[in-house]
C-alpha cells in the first residue's frame, strides 16, 4: 500500500478556504508554499502544479487525486518540465514522465 501525505491545493484566500471547504481536509497546519497572481487562474494551475511536480505523485505520495493540469499540456501551459513526472516514485529527478 503507497503511503500518501501531503496535499497541493490553492486559494486566494487560505483563511476563507479553511472556513468554507467541503473535502474533509484539516487546513489548520497547512502551509504556503508558492505564490500567484490573485484571480490568476491560469498561474494558479500552473504553480499548483509546478509544486506537486517538486513534491510528490498524485494518488501514489500525495494526497491528491489527479494532476491539476495534465501532462501532455505541460508545455503549453508553462508548467515546468524535465526535472520532474506523472508517475514513478521519490522526489524530483528520481521520477519520470513514460
């Protein structure tokens, strides 16, 4: 059995979020690990992204279901590529994209 842990999330608004999300999730200990434009949409996604690429697999060490953008639209997205993957595990270059 994969031992999951974290999870990457975003929010303009923490505070808020903790308040008023429906998943479950204990938001007390959460911490900020990027940041985005607020409104950004996109770079929301984009940095969202580029932090579960940096710490973990979606389903396998993190607790998040999916990728927030999928893997064959990295490039276009601007999501950063190369050092990091869609499966596979441990941590940064020790994970690929096959």
């Amino acid at each position: 059995m994969n031992q999951v842990s974290d999870y990457i999330g975003r929010a303009d608004n923490l505070g808020e979020r903790a308040l008023n999300a429906k998943d479950g999730r204990d938001r007390d200990g959460a911490e900020i690990v990027g940041f985005y434009k607020k409104g950004d949409t996109k770079g929301a996604r984009v940095a969202e992204q580029n932090t579960m690429n940096d710490t973990g697999v979606p389903k396998k060490t993190l607790d998040n279901k999916r990728n927030e953008i999928s893997p064959k639209k990295w490039e276009r997205e601007g999501v950063v590529t190369g050092t990091v993957i869609c499966t596979g595990m441990g941590s940064g270059k020790n994970r690929s994209c096959s």
